[in-house]
C-alpha cells in the first residue's frame, strides 16, 4: 500500500476550495518550477501541499512547467490554465468546461490533459507545447454557468482576461462544455486564443477536422489487421457531442455496416436521432440512453470501439470485457493507468490506437489561424492523406507495427516518439514557454494580483 497521505484539501468539491482560497484571501494563484533550487514552488503556502502531493504520487505530474489558477472576480467560477512542456512552442490545448466532484479532480484533468496536448502537438510535428484550460462549471456565486447566455458570457470574458494575464505562454481554444459564442467572448478579452468564430476570422468548432481524423486512425488500424476499407464493419461510438456526431457521419460516408452510439444526455440523443433519421429508420445506426457509470457500449459485439465522450474509461473492469478486436476513438486519456492499461488490451490481442495518435485534427485545424484560409488546404490534406510519413494513418500502421514487432504496446510506442520529438526546440524561439513562464509570475502585476484580498 501506498505510503503517500493525501492531503484533506483535495478532498474539497470545487466550490469548497474555492470558498477555501477566498478564506485565505487568495483569488489568484500559481504553481511552477523553480530552476534555482528544482522544485515546484506555489505562490501560496496552502496551495503547496496539492502540488507536493502530484509529485510525490507520480501518476500524471511530468515536470509541468506552469500552473496557474484563479476565482472569477464576478463569476466566482473556477478557471485554470495548465502548462505542461514549451520546448516546441507555446503552450496550447482546449478549454474544458465541466464539473468536478472533486478538486484532486480538477487537478488532475488538467495536468493529464496538458501533458497529453504535449504529445499530440509533438507527434503532429506542431511548434507547439503542451497546454490545457480547466473551468468547473459549479463553482460560481450565485451564478449557474448553463443559466443565460450573459452569465456564460460573463465567465468566458473573464477566462480571456485570465488569458492574457499570462502573456502568450499557454494559448487556449475550444473543448468539451465550450461553444462558438464562448470562444467569442473569450477572443474579446484575449489575442492568445485559437478556434475563433469563422465571422471573427478563425477555424471555428474543431470537432469535424477531429472526427476526419479519427476516421483516418481507425482505416490505418483495420489495414493493420488485413482490411483495407471500413465497408461493412460495425462501430460501437461511445458519445454523441460535436465530434462523434460528425465521426458518424464520416463512418456512414465510408459505407460502415453498422452504428451502435450512446449517451448520458438525452438532448444529444434526440438531436443525433434527428440528424440521421433516415438511417435509424434503416437501422443502421442505433441510438440509446445511458447511466453515467454505463459503459456497455464498450462491450458490444463489434469490430471496433471508438470511445468519443469521457477519459479514463480504458481499465482493468472494462478491458476485460472489451469483444472488439479495435479501440480507436476521439477521447482524450482513454486509458485510465497508463503504466498497465496499454498492456491489459494488447494481452487480450486487442489493437488499441493511442488518442493523442488518433485526434490530432482539431489542433492542426486551429494551429495557424493567423496564416490565413485556403479550400482544400493542402496543410490539411496531408496530415489526412497516405504520402506523408507523419500522416495520421501513416504513422498510426507505423506505430502499430512496430508495437507488434517489439512486444511493446502501441501506448509505450507512441509516447517514446512523442516525448523524443517534444523535446525539439522551436527554431525561431527556442524554449521561449518557460521564459514568460517566469517573466509573468515576476512581474509587478501578477504579484499584485496574487496578493489581492
């Protein structure tokens, strides 16, 4: 058993530490690494004790370069930003909007998902680093975020604002819980922002770019196993947002024999039903409603899983069950423990494809908005294409591949190129993440703002 005592901090639900950090007098707050003496240091004492927890616990903390968080000084929300490796560049990933039990949660997700960006940023050989943007949606005074389009606007203003605080270290852009008109507000408050309104000049919802993508992987995996096209396979889709709708949508268009999708929300479901109506009518595609703790649908009697809502749903009860010889889909950190989850499917000779290998899309989408639009961008076309030897599916067969020859998971595969390449510094700037990193957090008005009661 582990030795490791966790702090009863973490134990807070969101709005009870954020109650907690108003109680101290604290409505900003930071943690970053320290070169002159190596450690993690926070801007406050009782945010230490998180911080040392992650890096003694060693399941996701990776020498994260910057975390910073603050209380919405109208809202009450909380909203941060985390910031995971800038060797290639600035700090970018989506701003998840959600809510969290727990703040050991919110943590969490953050410093997963940012590390995650770190590889799949990596891996599309972006300039980019490793960064992600976390809201819990519950947290506000008096202000429930889903109630009126002014109350969100309100939040996401604020989160731009927070944004530019941070002076281009970490560039946000649309995720889970975030829409069109909250990237707007968002963009009102802050240039270092990706996934703009199309009528403001940006890429707009990342969510079809994903979803092609995912498609890509998914072809790559069946070529892996002798099947050269989707025709005729069926897919279990766990999910029905933004990307699964438009990844049926890709499947149906590849001639898929048969759709099986769920959800927790029943608004998806009915608008899903209605965006395909012809083909439930046909039954080729089947809808259903599910229980939050419901992952049947990972347990169908298919060809290929694609998990496209929650992460974390890859572990030691479910891959067992798992009938699928394919796991491929669109959600990020899929696999619960990354040191045993990779090995549990490839033991049950089940081909599993990385998701920061598979969903790369939305981030190429939006990685140079300023560079101006092209149809039919050949940029695009070939991380989508086969002539690339980086392209999605070319590097999915390869990593698949070589994972096979090796007797090494595709996970281990993935992840050993992805932190190879992760460490390559921008050609132009260098390391420049970690310097803003340092200059914001010395700077006169952060210091300020982080000792403001």
């Amino acid at each position: 058993m582990s030795s490791i005592v966790k702090p009863s901090i973490l134990s807070l639900s969101p709005k009870g530490f954020a109650s907690f950090l108003r109680s101290h007098g604290i409505g900003t707050f930071h943690a970053i690494f320290d070169p002159k003496i190596g450690k993690i240091v926070t801007s406050h004492p009782v945010i230490q004790p998180i911080v040392d927890y992650f890096i003694e616990e060693k399941t996701d903390f990776d020498e994260h370069e910057g975390i910073f968080g603050q209380i919405g000084p109208v809202s009450g929300v909380l909203q941060g930003a985390f910031i995971h490796r800038t060797c290639r560049g600035q700090g970018a990933g989506g701003v998840r909007n959600w809510s969290y039990n727990t703040i050991e949660d919110w943590f969490r997700d953050g410093i997963r998902l940012s590390k995650g960006m770190t590889h799949k940023n990596a891996l599309a050989e972006l300039w980019w680093g490793g960064g992600k943007g976390v809201i819990d949606r519950s947290t506000g005074i008096g202000l429930n975020l889903g109630s009126t389009p002014l109350q969100r606007r309100v939040v996401f203003e604020e989160y731009g604002s927070f944004i530019s605080s941070l002076k281009g270290c970490y560039i946000t852009a649309e995720d889970v819980g975030v829409k069109d008109d909250d990237m707007a507000a968002i963009f009102l408050r802050t240039r270092f922002t990706t996934c703009i309104p199309p009528q403001y000049g940006g890429s707009g919802n990342p969510s079809s770019p994903t979803a092609s993508g995912v498609v890509r992987a998914l072809e790559a995996a069946f070529s892996h196993i002798g099947k050269n096209s989707l025709e005729g396979v069926t897919v279990a889709v766990q999910g029905v947002g933004h990307v699964a709708t438009a990844f049926i949508k890709y499947l149906l268009e590849k001639k898929v024999g048969r759709v099986i999708s769920c959800d927790v929300d029943s608004q998806k479901i009915k608008a899903a039903e209605k965006t395909f109506s012809k083909e439930v009518k046909d039954g080729i595609v089947t809808f259903r409603l599910a229980k939050g703790n419901d992952h049947s649908i990972l347990f169908e009697d298919v060809d290929a899983v694609s998990p496209c809502g929650i992460g974390g749903i890859l572990n030691d009860e479910t891959i067992p069950k798992i009938k699928a010889k394919i796991v491929c889909g669109a959600a990020n950190n899929q696999l619960q423990d990354l040191s045993k989850d990779g090995k549990l499917l490839a033991e049950r000779g089940i081909v599993y494809v990385p998701d920061f290998l598979a969903n790369r899309m939305g981030i190429v989408n939006c990685a140079d908005e300023a560079s101006g639009y092209v149809e039919n961008d050949p940029i695009s076309e070939k991380h989508l294409g086969d002539t690339w030897e980086n392209s999605i599916y070319n590097l999915t067969k390869s990593v698949l591949s070589t994972a096979a020859a090796s007797s090494r998971t595709p996970q281990e595969v993935a992840i050993e190129l992805a932190e190879k390449r992760s460490f390559v510094k921008n050609p132009i700037f260098g390391h420049r993440g970690i310097q803003i990193i340092n200059s914001v957090v010395n700077s006169k008005e952060w210091k300020m703002k982080i000792n403001a009661c």
